[in-house]
C-alpha cells in the first residue's frame, strides 16, 4: 500500500511538473501572442500626444488616425490636426507580413505632393515626442531575442516580463523588458536601455479598454528618465470595425485630407 | 487708390472671418515678417510683411479653398494676390476642382521638369519658400482614380507667363546688347481664347515597390522668346560707307511647346532614389547665326533630374543632378549644348524638433557658380517660429547664380501660424 502510494505521489508530482513545463511559455511564444492579439479589422481614433519638457513646459500634437488590415498588409494613414505649423500634413505607412521594408508617404501642404520617404530612420523620434517610430509601429517578432525573466505582479494584475534583445548590434536600444498581463496578453509597462546598457525610458500604460471585444491602449505615458521629459498619448473616440473604406489609404486622401 | 481698395478688401476680410467661422468655414494662415540686409553694402534687400489667409470648408460631396495673401514691401507698398481661389466636387471615382488653383507635379525638389502647369513667380528670383514660388492657375481639373492610380486632366483656358523681377528689383538684370535696343511688347500677350489654351495629362500611382508618372502638355513657353530684328545703318566716315548695328528691335513673344515626360521615385535598402525627365518640343534659342531669322532657332530639349534621399545618422541628406540638354546642337547657340546643375540639402533635427539646421544649395556646374542657403529655425512655441538664414551667391558673375554676387544677404524671417 505504501509503495503504491509513494508511486502514484512520484507520478503526480512527475505529471505536473511535465504539465507546468508544457504550460510554461517561452518569452517568444508570449510576445507573439501579444503580436498576434486581435486588433479588429480596422480601427479610427483620435491621437492626443501631450509633449512636456524638463521645465515642465508642455507642447500639445493632434492627429486622426486610420488603420486597416489587408491581409498581408496593415496600412495606416495619419492626418496631422495640430499645432497649426502642421495642419494638414498626413503621413500614410503600409507594412507587410513577410520582411518587407514597410512603404512611407508624407504629404507636405506647403509642398503639394506626397513624398515617398524612407522606412529606414525607424529610430528618429515621431514629432518631436519621446516615442520613435518603431515604438509606435509593429516589431518584427523575430527582429529580436525574447527571453522570459520572470513573473511577478504589478498593479494587481500577473503579468510575464520578458526580455528582448536585439538582433541588430546597431539597434537604438540594446534591451527592452516587457510587463505583459497574463490574462490579455497586453503589454502594460516596458523598460528602453541605451547602447550603453541604461535605462533610457520608461512606458507605462494607464488605461486599456475593451472596445468591441477588441483590448485597446488608450492611455499611455513615456518618460525619458536620462533626459527628464516625457509624452502622454492618449486616444479618443476610438472605433473598431466600423468599415473603413480602402480607398482611405490612397494617394488621394492624403491629399484631400479630413 | 490701389492701395486704398486692397486695404479694404483685407479689412473685409479680416472682418468678415468671424462670421465666415460661425458658417462651419475654418480660417488658419500665418503673419509673418521677413527682413534681409545686402552683405555688400548694408542695405535692407527686403523688407516685408505678409498676412496668409486660407479659407475652407470641406463636404463629403463638395468642397472650397480661398487663399489671399497681403505682402506689404517696405512701409507703403501693398501687394494682395488671391494665390487660390476654387471648388472642388467630389463623386465615387473622380474629383473635379474649378478656378484658381496651383499644380504641382514631378518627383524633383526645387527644380522644375515636369512641374509645368503653375508658372513660377520669380520676383525674388528663386528664394521665395517653394509653396509661394508658383502662381495659380485658373483652370479646370479632373482626377479619376483606379486602384493606387489617378488620371489627372487639365485645362487652362487662359494661359499666364512667368513673373518676372520689375526693373527696380535688386533681382532685375540687365540684359547686354551690343547696340541700343527697344522693346515691342504688342506680342507679348496671349490672347485668351479656346485655341490658345493650355492642356495636361497626367497618369500616376503609388505602389508598394515604385511610385511613378507620365505626363503629356500642349502649352506655352512660360518665358517669352526675344525676337531680334537688326537695323543697320552705314558709316559713312569710311570709304567704301560700312554697315554697322545701328539698333535692335526686341519683341518677346511666347510660343506653343508640346512637352511629354514623367518621373518615379522608390526605395532601395533605406535609399530613396528619384528620377524626372521631360522631353520639350517648340522651344526657341537664342542664336549668333546672322542668318538666322529674328536671332532665334527651334530646337527640342531634354530636361532632366535623377536625385537620391538618404540619412547618415540623424542627419536628413539629398542631392540631386540637373541636365538640360539641346538635341541637334548647333554651335552657334548662345546657350551650351549641356547645361548641368546639382543641388544638395542637408537637415538636422534637434531638441526635440524645435531647432532644425539647414543647408540648400544650387550648384552650377557649367560656371561653376552657387547658391548657398543656410538657415536655423527655432520653434519658439507651437506655431511660432523665428528663422535666420542668409543666402550667399558666389562664383562666376556671369553663371545663373553668381550674377546676384551683390545680392548675399542675411536675413531674419518671424512666422505665427493659425
């Protein structure tokens, strides 16, 4: 009786270890999935980046935005609302599932014409904020090493952190660590080092909403600890799903505008 | 009187806006005041001020755009221009856009290939800002839209030259003749009529690999030809009396071009690589041949730019080469077979892209002459800015650039957008 015991013991504990080691995610199985997290077909929002400076002065951007997915293309198409320097100005980006460069137009009014721009300066800063273009963009997952460091709680919520590593030398960043809720798979804090290994800046996200049964941030915050500045991005009035048209995401509206 | 009318119309204006807003018309424009000193003897080359007034209302099916601008030179002089003025319909796959407008076309930055439908306003030579360096054109335009691709039709019913430096600008240059001259400008205008207006066509699209057009224009020279006719007289201090060049009789006239073309632009590894050429027909050359009627020769061109948009680092790059080149050259042409120009601009973003740093340059390579522009522009607050610049000319006195050799100037520009 005692050596049955012992066995279904050494048999249960053998089990779920076996289930808790199928169970375990690797830190790249955790950030696909939250590269692969619903987004919903397409999506309109309003973008409020509230630019605040070491002296505590602020500078405010507004811009409507539009996304739609294709399939294998994603196409995004911004139209700039304010300061009035800028009013009027769009930048419309498409980005492909394979590794293709993704494609960038910018519509200067004071030009006339949409300028197809390079795709290559994803590290310069999106309008003066803390945020790069590839912080705003979409990662290629296997753009860098994903590592997972450990669980922890923050805020309350489980979350996995993962560490993900560049596999460019030459990357802005030469670590970022992720906080990812574990019931939603969304990204809630992320740490930036600099080429030198220091932390550069810190992403926390305020708010995630579920809007159509799609998990939307809608309030985030970054803040350049090196430099003392910060951005606030916040988004309004989103909708997901609502149609958008294809036509939106053409030369034409660019032009046109809102 | 002039001056008298255009105030009030500006007051009208300006009056008028806030009842225009209640209307769901949106106003935004900029004031801006623009000072440069000659570096040659201290003068002030210019002194103006400029109120940009646009006006706007957009539909879901229609559309309108008026866009006065007020320039005051100096302290007394004002200059109001309606730079556009238009109404746009829009249906399912076209759009239609009615009355003064400004076109612009091609892939090239600061030159001008295919961009040929707004003539350019050259009263300041070429350093107005490049949204103020062309003049609308009142003119019916069709765009009809497949997939990426648009078909873009105009019709200019009435056809509107280049503008050039009035005699008293420092920017005027005095033509050489080599014998007392007179000017007949009854030949000067073209008459509006259906016959004498000007046709484009253009078809462009965006693609994920290549973005590119073809263009096609029945139009007019922008730039009259001088027609030279000779009066010789005799000398009669020698034996046998010679005949000398007594006068000259210059009647500019403009004259029909057919021009065809296109341009493209695409990315290579983080390069932008751009290319645009026109091939002009019907343009006429100024000629030493005395055989030659009027002093002028036909002759078809090739005009065309290939330019390339890179970064090193944070700092913003492109260059680009020009080449004008006569077909079936004939030596005696005053202008060379080969006219070469490059332009290079540099740009760098800094503190948070409220301090931008830029170089422009022109480069002839014929003369060997420049123009180089450096400015910084300093975004004091959102909508205000405060840019220092100068623009220097140097090289040959006798190249496109190094003739302003007296015309280098610092200069101080204070824009507030709203």
């Amino acid at each position: 009786m005692k050596t049955v015991t012992i066995r279904l013991i050494v048999m249960a504990v053998f089990l779920t270890a076996a289930i808790g080691v199928k169970a375990q995610l690797t830190g790249r199985e955790i950030i696909k999935k939250v590269y692969d997290r619903p987004t919903g077909n397409d999506q309109t929002s309003i973008l409020t980046m509230t630019l605040t400076n070491s002296s505590g002065q602020t500078r405010i951007r507004k811009i409507k935005q539009f996304t739609k997915d294709f399939g294998k293309v994603e196409k995004k198409i911004m139209f700039f609302m304010s300061p009035a320097d800028v009013r009027n100005t769009s930048f419309m980006n498409w980005s492909y599932d394979n590794d293709n460069a993704d494609d960038q137009w910018i519509y200067l009014p004071a030009l006339k014409k949409v300028k197809r721009i390079s795709s290559d300066s994803k590290s310069d800063y999106f309008m003066g904020s803390d945020f790069t273009y590839d912080d705003l963009g979409d990662r290629k997952l296997d753009a860098d090493v994903h590592k997972l460091l450990r669980e922890e709680t923050l805020n309350g919520n489980p979350c996995y952190v993962v560490e993900s590593v560049s596999k460019d030398k030459d990357y802005m960043y030469s670590k970022t660590i992720t906080w990812i809720r574990k019931d939603s798979f969304v990204g809630v804090k992320k740490e930036f080092y600099d080429e030198d290994g220091e932390l550069l800046k810190i992403l926390e996200i305020k708010k995630v909403a579920n809007i159509s049964g799609i998990w939307v941030i809608e309030h985030s915050l970054m803040k350049n600890v090196q430099r003392n500045h910060s951005t606030d991005i916040s988004l309004s009035d989103v909708k997901i799903n609502s149609g958008v048209n294809a036509s939106m995401f053409t030369e034409r509206m660019m032009m046109r505008g809102l | 009187m002039k001056t008298k009318l255009t105030v009030f119309i500006i007051i009208l204006l300006l009056w008028g806006s806030g009842y225009i807003q209640a209307q769901g018309v949106e106003v935004s424009g900029f004031a801006r005041t623009y000072e440069g000193v000659l570096v040659d003897n201290g003068n002030f080359g210019i002194v103006q001020q400029t109120l940009n007034l646009n006006f706007e209302k957009k539909g879901n099916k229609v559309a309108f755009k008026a866009n006065p601008m007020l320039y005051m030179y100096n302290s007394d002089s004002l200059d109001l221009r309606m730079r556009e003025i238009y109404m746009d319909m829009y249906f399912k796959n076209f759009d239609l856009r009615l009355g003064k407008q400004q076109v612009v076309w091609g892939k090239a930055d600061g030159v001008f290939i295919t961009d040929i439908v707004s003539p350019l306003n050259l009263s300041e030579f070429l350093l107005a800002d490049f949204d103020e360096i062309r003049t609308g054109v009142i003119s019916a335009k069709l765009d009809y839209y497949i997939g990426n691709g648009t078909i873009e039709a105009i019709w200019i019913p009435q056809f509107t030259p280049t503008i050039r430096p009035a005699s008293n600008s420092i920017w005027y240059v005095q033509p050489d003749f080599p014998a007392p001259a007179k000017f007949d400008w009854s030949k000067d205008k073209v008459t509006p009529s259906l016959e004498n207006s000007e046709a484009f066509l253009k078809y462009s699209t965006i693609t994920s690999n290549v973005d590119f057009s073809v263009m096609a224009g029945y139009t007019w020279d922008d730039n009259p030809t001088m027609h030279v006719q000779k009066i010789f007289g005799r000398d009669t201090s020698t034996m046998p009396p010679k005949p000398y060049l007594k006068s000259l009789i210059i009647t500019p006239q403009h004259h029909r071009l057919a021009v065809g073309g296109g341009s493209f632009s695409t990315e290579i590894k983080g390069l932008i690589f751009r290319g645009e050429a026109a091939y002009y027909h019907g343009k006429y050359f100024q000629t030493k041949d005395p055989k030659a009627i009027d002093a002028i020769v036909q002759k078809d061109y090739l005009n065309y730019v290939i330019g390339l948009d890179f970064s090193v680092g944070e700092v913003k790059m492109s260059t680009q080469f020009i080449q004008k080149y006569i077909l079936d050259y004939d030596s005696q042409l005053i202008d060379d077979e080969a006219q070469n120009m490059a332009t290079f601009l540099l740009r760098y973003d800094m503190m948070r892209e409220t301090l931008h740093l830029q170089l422009f340059s022109y480069i002839g390579l014929n003369k060997g002459d420049a123009l180089i522009r450096p400015k910084i522009t300093y975004d004091y607050e959102d909508g205000f800015s405060i840019l220092l610049g100068s623009n220097i000319f140097v090289g040959d006195k006798e190249g496109m650039f190094g003739q302003y050799y007296n015309n280098s100037m610092v200069y101080c520009k204070i824009k507030y957008s709203f």
